[in-house]
C-alpha cells in the first residue's frame, strides 16, 4: 500500500482463517503464565491453581448485524452470549467481559441504553462481571468488541486437539435454525424495502428467529459434565457451522470424523421452514451457523455418562486422520462432507 | 430509535466519559475475583497470589488513525503501546495481550502484514504474548481492538485513587510532542491533499512525528519503581491531556491539586514548533494528549526516591478538595486548571 510494494494479495483469497494463520504463523509465547494462545476457541493462561481461558469478538454493523432487524437490546445481548459461548467451550465457567463500542453520532443516548440493557441482561442471567467499559466515536455504523474471561480447573479443560480415534461425537442441541431465521430476517428486510408499508408475518417462526436474534450459549452442558464428572476429549462451540467446526476439531487433533446425517438434530419448525426456503434441512444443519451449540467429543467409556443426559445428541463418531471426514447420508451413500462456511453458502442462495 | 421511544439525546451531550458513566452506573460486580471494575485505566482481577489487570481499547480509523500519515507497521505497535501504558499505569507488568482487525476490501494481504509486523515487533520489546487473534470483514476502513492483561504483586497495585493532600505530583517524561506531531500532520496532510506533488518538509520535526506516530510506554518507570521499592499513592497515563488526566485523579481521589507552569516538561524541539504553530507550549502540554507518559502522585517521605531517578519530574502537589485544581501560570497567576479534553482543544485550532 503506502510503503510502495509492487503486489497485492486480496484477503480474500486467504479467508479469514487462512489470513490468521499466516499472519500469526511466527508468533511464540515468552510467559510460562500462556499455557495456549492462538487457535483454540479461547487463550489459556496459567494464574495460581486454576487455568484462566480468554476470548475475544469483534462484531460488525453490516457484517455480523444488520439493524434493520436485530433490536439492540438483543444485539448487545447476543455480542455477550457469543464471547460466552467460546468460554463454556473449553470447559470453562465465564467470569468477566469487557465491552467496547465504537459508534456514529446516529445513535443516541437512548438507543446505546438500549445496548447495554442486552447487554447487562445477559451478565446478569450468565452471572459474569462486566469490568471495563470504554464508548469511542466511528464514522459510520456500529463496532462491538467483547472480551471474556474465564476460568477452569486444570485437569477439566478441554482443547480443539484432544479428540481421538474412537471417541463419540455429541452435538448438545438442534442445529440450523439460527441460520434459517437469518433468512427469514433477510425476507422481510427486503419486503420492507420495497414497501415500508407491509407488516412482517413472522408467526410459527418464534424459535428460529430467537435462535438468530438471542441466541443462548450452553452455561448448562458445562454443569451437567462437572455433575457427570465428565470431561470431553475435545469441545468447541458450532458458530460457522457443524461442518466447518467439526474441520477445525479434526485438524487439530490429527483425526477423521463419520458424521450420521440422519441423526442431525433438527428443530421442526426449522425442518419446515427449510422445506419452505426450498433448502435441505440436513444442509442448513451441517453450514448454517451462529446455532452457539457445543460441539464435543468423548471417550467411549463415558457413553453412560451422556446417555441421558439432556439435550445431548451422538451424531458420529471420531475414525483415522486417513478416512478422512465422512457424511454418511440418510439415503445410504458415504461421501466427504464439505464446509461450505457461512459465507459461501451464502453467497449459493 | 426502533423502539418509538419519543425522545433522542445526542450523545454529544454527556462525552465520552459520560456516556460511559451513565451506561455502567448500576454495575455491580458477584465474583470474588473482580476487585475492582470499570472506573480505572484497567481491571483489577484476583487469581492466585497476584492482582490480574485487564484493559482494552478500540481504536478506529478516521477518529484515532489516519491512514494518509500513519504506516501501518507504526499503527500496528501504537495500538499495542496504547494498551501496555495502560497496564503500567496501575504499575503492573503486561504479560499477554489479544488482538482483533476488522477491515474492508481495500486492504490486501501485504498490508495486513504490515500492521502485524508493527504488533509483533511491540510484543517482542515489550514482552508481552499475542495469545488471540481475530480478523474479520469491516463495510468500511479498518478497527483495532486490543486487550492487554497484566500482573503486579498485591501490595504494589496502583489506582487513581490513592492521592493524599501533601503527596507530590510527578511526570514521566515530557508532554506536549504527540499533539504537535499531529498538527504537523494534519498540515502536511492539507498541502499533500491540495497539491500531491508537494514533498513533505518533516526535517528538524522527528521528536514530535515520532511521539505521535511510535509512542513508547513507560515500561522503565515501572521497573524503577520497583528498584526503589517505590509504590506512586496514584497513577494514571496520559492520553487524554494533563489537565484532563488529572482531574481524573483528584476526582478519584477526592482532592484537589495545584500544579506549576514552569515546571512543565517541555521538549525544546516541541516548544520551538508550538511558537511557529502560533500555540502556548504550556497549552499544548496541559492539553495536548497522547504522550503516554505516567502522571502519578507519591508520598511526601519518598521524595528522596524520586530525586535522581531518570526522567521524573515534580510538577506540582495534591490539596484538599476544597482548594480544586489550580494552576500557578509562569506570569504569577494562579487560576482553575481547565481540562479542554482533545476534541475541544482541536476544534479551537
């Protein structure tokens, strides 16, 4: 740019994850307090017995939120939960966040109480601390930026990197419909559009509009593993997609997945709603994204622990980094199952 | 806003710091852990033996950057200075910090490596550990959101509220530099802008450039502090301006402070460019901000501490409460120290 260089590479010939990973391929740790930095769904760091976890979000007016649609008592409710949702992930009980907001002199007073009452609502239900407050100006739109802290005894927290052959696969509840509720949203922004003048019809769509627009993170599956003495062998939260996450759980923990598409959990307002969009429900389960449903692995010996476990569903199950990461789909075939990401499926509708 | 709330108050009206204030007044913290929330330049968290302080800054193009002057690799290591002054204002070490980049289209790969060569570069000198990074889509220019954790030992953590009447007020360094490199900026900014043949005459200005563009952060005073066994009563770092800063202080506190003119550090370099800028140097000192020096106050009894410790100067004293914040001016006057804050303070030039 300014220093004269005479290539440019598009970042989005990287992708957000290959970006990351190259600009940060070099970095090592000096501290022994830094247990894991980047490339986990949360830092650990090492502070007296117990393991301290970080995370931290960056949302985006026109990127990750649109206005038009997420009230803001909901979006600063949801930029809580997200951050929240990368702390259960490892096993980890929230404790602490920290909350910046860049906004444009559009938006008032009223409308930035608005943000914080989402906001300390969901500190409040998730009982953690907010502990640092900072509101700077942006010349256009809205920047949130949340950090979260954490902790987690030692020998309870769970790593991307842990899984192994053998190990079943759990997903901890129904997956797609926060992305089938994106669609509806963006329906009804277009609808409105064109005529200001129509009112939403947004009946039998409670669930899945709820799950887009307040979405909750599992602080419950993190008490129900203390209560089962479980500990996964490898966890992290579904936000680009059961598919894309399940790469990353994979990659890092050098294995192959089998994932059964017929037993996807699928809420039935979603499955109808999908019908409806013209959409294979199993497709929108697998890529839809923002669900903020834990993905997680466990040894086989602790089957009895989950089997009646709330809202836990054994979806596969861990095989050879050499099988690679299989679907196997309700009409019988076996084929690799592909993350198409958030954003390119998108782009597909 | 979306709410058909009947009233909108521009948040111009409360400033930054009032806003912030009105949004957090009834935070209240549950864990044991939070020692001390929003309100300081960082958190003060309890895990182990040791005090954790957490900050965290937004910074966002076109209200804190100006890409037109500022290299990103500059950028880059400002953004992780900005935080670690933070850190050792409460005279804590940093140990780890977070980074996130929300950009648009127009940046490419090399610049984005750019800007980390500059964060990596400040890691490295300041020892600190990049444990998280996040890069994601912006509609528009670029945002840097840093998170710096640090440690400090129990009995050395330093608040702003600390100041007792009789405690000495000190300075790490001199003030004034960063806002006349920035006015020179802005300057060669307009000419460039009005005709981009025109070469940029920065001689004889580097000190000023370089305090607005490559600030440090006084990691030395900390380690001085600790080679004296000296713990300041209270501290902050300017970013604001003195005036502003200080207030901060005295309202923390619950004092009042009377600070002398004449004792002001000043650069020479700086004094001679605040005459051709046709500014008061003592103005630009007071008012001037971002020179991420330390403002802190200590006991009477360790004056002999501080006597011939490098670059500390004495500026004034802490008073009652009663007796406000008072200037004593080179001419002989003494009169109400007013904090202009930097925006106010540009939009007079």
């Amino acid at each position: 740019m300014e220093n004269g260089k005479p290539t440019f590479t598009d970042v989005n010939t990287l992708g957000e994850f290959g970006l990351i990973e190259k600009l940060t391929a070099d970095i090592t740790s000096s501290h022994k307090s830094t247990i894991k930095g980047i490339g986990d769904d949360a830092a650990v760091l090492q502070y007296g017995d117990q393991h301290l976890v970080v995370s931290t979000d960056l949302l985006v007016e026109g990127i990750h939120f649109d206005l038009i649609y997420s009230p803001l008592k909901h979006l600063g409710y949801k930029a809580i939960i997200v951050n929240l949702s990368d702390i259960y992930a490892m096993n980890a009980v929230p404790t602490q966040v920290t909350v910046s907001v860049a906004i444009s002199n559009k938006y008032s007073v009223e409308a930035m109480e608005e943000l914080y009452a989402g906001i300390k609502e969901a500190c409040r239900i998730y009982k953690v601390d907010l502990i640092g407050g900072d509101t700077t100006s942006s010349p256009k739109g809205m920047t949130i930026s949340v950090t979260a802290i954490g902790t987690v005894a030692k020998d309870k927290i769970t790593y991307r990197s842990g899984a192994k052959k053998g190990d079943i696969l759990c997903v901890s509840g129904d997956l797609g419909g926060a992305y089938l509720g994106l669609q509806i949203l963006e329906r009804e922004k277009q609808l409105y559009l064109s005529n200001p003048g129509i009112k939403p019809d947004l009946e039998n769509q409670k669930y899945v509009l709820e799950r887009q627009l307040k979405p909750e993170a599992r602080k419950d599956m993190i008490a129900y593993f203390d209560k089962e003495k479980l500990v996964p062998t490898a966890m992290m939260d579904i936000s680009d997609g059961l598919a894309s996450d399940l790469m990353h759980i994979c990659k890092a923990s050098g294995v192959g997945a089998y994932v059964e598409e017929a037993k996807l959990p699928i809420n039935q307002e979603a499955q109808m709603l999908a019908l409806k969009f013209k959409l294979d429900p199993a497709t929108t389960a697998l890529n839809g994204g923002e669900d903020y449903e834990l993905l997680f692995t466990i040894n086989e010996k602790d089957l009895e622990k989950i089997r009646y476990m709330p809202s836990t569903y054994i979806i596969g199950e861990i095989t050879g980094a050499e099988d690679g990461i299989k679907l196997h789909t309700s009409g019988g075939n076996i084929h690799p199952l592909k993350a198409q990401g958030w954003t390119h499926f998108e782009s597909n509708q």
